[in-house]
C-alpha cells in the first residue's frame, strides 16, 4: 500500500500523535509506503482566500469557479499542489484528529477547504439524463480507500443509536460520505478511541494492539456501502433515493447506506 | 434584541455579504443593536494551539484543560475573550456562512474550537445521579437564541428527506445540536439559500424579502424542540433516550426533537 496520513493535533505527545507514529511504524514495519502531512507541524494555512488562487483569482472572488481555473491553470499554491500530488500518489488515506465540536479541527477542515478544489474534488464529469457528474462513487479518487481515526472525549453510549450526541456512524457521515465519498474514496469503518482525555499510559497497550490490527488489515476490510449515485439508485436530477429502495426502519443518513 | 451576527465568506460581494449586510440593515432598523465579527475581514486566527492559553498552556499541551485553566485565569488571548464577551451580551446570534464540503468553513471552526472553551461552553455545571454537566439546554449560554443562515450550492431536493446529500436538517444537526444547544442556546430553524452559485441579481430581491421576514419574526419564531439533557428523557449516566420516547418512525439525530 502507499498511505497517506493526515494529521491534526497540535500536541506531539497528544494520543493522537501517538496513534499517527504507531501507523507509520506498523505500515512501514508490513512493508508499505508511508507519507504523512502533519498539519500543524507544517503550519498549515487553513483559510480559503483569493490568495489561494494567484492569478485565477477574480475580482470579486468566486471560490468555487476561481478554485478551479487555478487547478486548470497550474495556479494554486505550491501547498496545495503538493497535497493534491500525495492523494494522487496514495491508494489509502488515514484521517487522524480528535472529535472537537462532533467534527474535524478547523486546520483539517482548512486543508479539505483547499485542496479538495473544483474540477479535483469536484465539478468533475459529465452531467446528462443519466449520470450527475463524477461523485459519490466516482470521481478523481476512485478505487482508492480511507480510514478516519478519530478520539472522541466523551464515553461510547453517549454516541450510540440513542445516544444524546447522535449515533457516531451519523455524525461522520459528512465526512464519510460527504467529503471522502463524493470524490470517489471508498471508506472503512472508522477506528475510534472513546474516553480520550482519560486515556492513561496503562490504557495505551490495548489501544495500539486494537489500532495495529486495523491497519494490518486495511487491504481485506470491507468498505461501507455507501450507494454510487449514477448507477440506478436514484433518480436524477433529483438525486432522490427512488422509492422502494430504503432498508426496512432507515432513514435519514442510513438510506444511503446499502443492506 | 442584542443580535451578534458571526460571518464567514472571504468576498464582501459575496452573496453571503449581502446577506449579512442586509441583516444589520434590517435588524438596526428596527430598532436593535447589532455586532458583528466579520471572520476574514478580523483576520481570525482559525487553529487552536498552545498560543492561545497564555502562560496556562502546560507542556505537553492539553486542549481541554488548558483552555479551562485559561478561560478560569483570564489568559486567553484577546481575541477569544472579546468573541465570549460578544456573546455573553447578545441575546441572539446569527451564523452567516456557505456550507463548504457540508459543514461550515474551516475559518468560522476554528472561532468554534478557539472560543467555546472548557469552563466557558462545557465542562460547567455540577454531574451527579440525575445531572450531568450543565449542557444540552442549559449552561453558560442558556436563554439566548440563533439561527444559522446558509447558503449551499446544490438545489433543495438533494438536501430533502431521500435526497443523496442527506436531509439538510441532519447535515446542520452537529451544529444546531452539538454546537449551540450544548451550552444552552435555543436554536431557530435555519435559513438556506440553495443553488447559490447560480444566484443572479434578478434573483436576489425575493431571497431579500424571505430573509428579511425571517429577521423581523425572529423573537417570535419557535425553536426547534431539542430534549433538555437532564429533566427525564435520558438516562444518567449513559444519556441514551429513554425506551417509549422516540417519536415514531424516527431514528438517529431526530431522537433528539420532541414530537
């Protein structure tokens, strides 16, 4: 495998830091090709802004238009470049943070923000009676795969299916499907440590054994089933589930989901 | 009202500008005080790091604590300090932003991670058998308002109940809910602009008139009926809602709205 890691915690002696050195240490000890971009080390600008863009940026600034003239042009920025080459290059992706406000860090959403532009991310394919663009399912990152790696402060139940933060698979699925998905990344179940702040060092060995277990069977686990969207499930434009496909009891974010 | 309005587009001729703009406009017009923290045009620092507690960032760093031990001090940056003052002295907030990659920008996170800190936003409030935290309806900011008012690029149906986004409401629920609700802000259903790249100034005067009756209404609109955390529909201390109460048919985030 060729992995990229993609790390967002400020403290080198965080567990999540923790976790990213284990994951290259146990993929490079299997023998796979490891890359990480550890965003506060490289102080990652987080900000979408008309500099992004060099000389596509228009006056006034259309992000999404000016994003992907920049792509086009060769005009983004040499950080974002470079990222845009490391997913290129990877056939897997790990997100590693911790759950702060039931999402990512601002710096991680800062790097989705730029580097996922359009015409890369999205804008990609044709739209006709039959196929709405390259997305969920298809897209520029097709046949590659990723895992979020994610600590969460507050005990599991709390995120369970009646748990008052809402079921973890839930809170994810933005991210899941939303920004992984819908380039064409197909994603693993999740690997989450509940507790974080209470995690002691005597707590750490079962962690790492759980965490390494995950990552030595990256290649032979089963991705969600997230439904590809121009293969008959929904009708378009609407992008509607078409009637009579919904699991027995699902809705909401789990109608995507496959049985 | 004391209506502080937080802003996040990078172009003040954005669509999301004008917006903005238009809601001081309307709001001072009728008679209420108006603050606003324009996110780029304040050069807002998005990512939390050990430069934002002062001498009470300890080595290692830890986020919670440390933000706790900051706020308790009055060491966090004055930057932070004058966000939390905002909004202790607003008795309604406004979220103005474009849902980028189905959430909101990294830059209007990073005043989420950077000012709802422990102490201030969670970690308040006394845990025992049948309290845990002031949170979920009560706490530091219990009693005020918001409304989060977006604009998101693709059309409504794919944001509809079977739409492939995911229902708008559950892509906004760790917002509305894990965000506001949890240090006690009654929150508004939202206001969305869909098809927002495609906005044209023929279009804008009836997306003017639907917002300004959203602000003229907004002490009289009801919030959305999120279950207070500790007055008997959870479980203490796993906080799964109680068996018999959810709505039918409903699952996941909608557990959470009463009938």
């Amino acid at each position: 495998m060729k992995t990229l890691i993609v790390h967002a915690h400020p403290e080198p002696q965080s567990l999540n830091s923790s976790l990213k050195d284990l994951a290259v240490k146990t993929l490079e000890g299997a023998g796979h090709e490891v890359r990480v971009s550890d965003l506060y080390a490289m102080g990652w600008k987080a900000v979408v802004d008309a500099a992004d863009y060099g000389p596509a940026a228009s006056s006034p600034l259309r992000v999404a238009l000016d994003s992907g003239r920049a792509f086009d042009t060769g005009a983004l920025t040499a950080d974002v470049r470079a990222e845009q080459e490391k997913l290129l290059w990877a056939d897997t992706v790990i997100l590693q943070f911790p759950l702060w406000w039931y999402t990512m860090p601002a710096i991680l959403k800062g790097w989705v923000d730029r580097v996922f532009t359009y015409h890369f991310a999205y804008g990609v394919g044709e739209h006709s009676d039959t196929h709405y663009g390259d997305r969920f399912g298809e897209g520029t990152l097709a046949g590659k795969r990723a895992l979020v790696s994610v600590t969460i402060g507050g005990p599991e139940p709390h995120y369970s299916p009646r748990g008052i933060n809402g079921p973890l698979d839930d809170l994810l699925f933005p991210i899941h499907h939303g920004i992984l998905y819908y380039p064409g990344i197909d994603v693993l179940p999740p690997f989450a440590v509940h507790g974080a702040d209470r995690v002691t060092d005597a707590d750490f060995p079962d962690i790492a054994k759980a965490w390494e277990e995950r990552l030595l069977t990256l290649e032979s686990t089963e991705p969600i089933a997230f439904r590809r969207q121009n293969f008959g499930d929904y009708e378009i434009p609407s992008l509607r589930l078409k009637e009579g496909l919904e699991p027995a009891g699902r809705t909401g974010f789990g109608l995507h989901v496959r049985d």
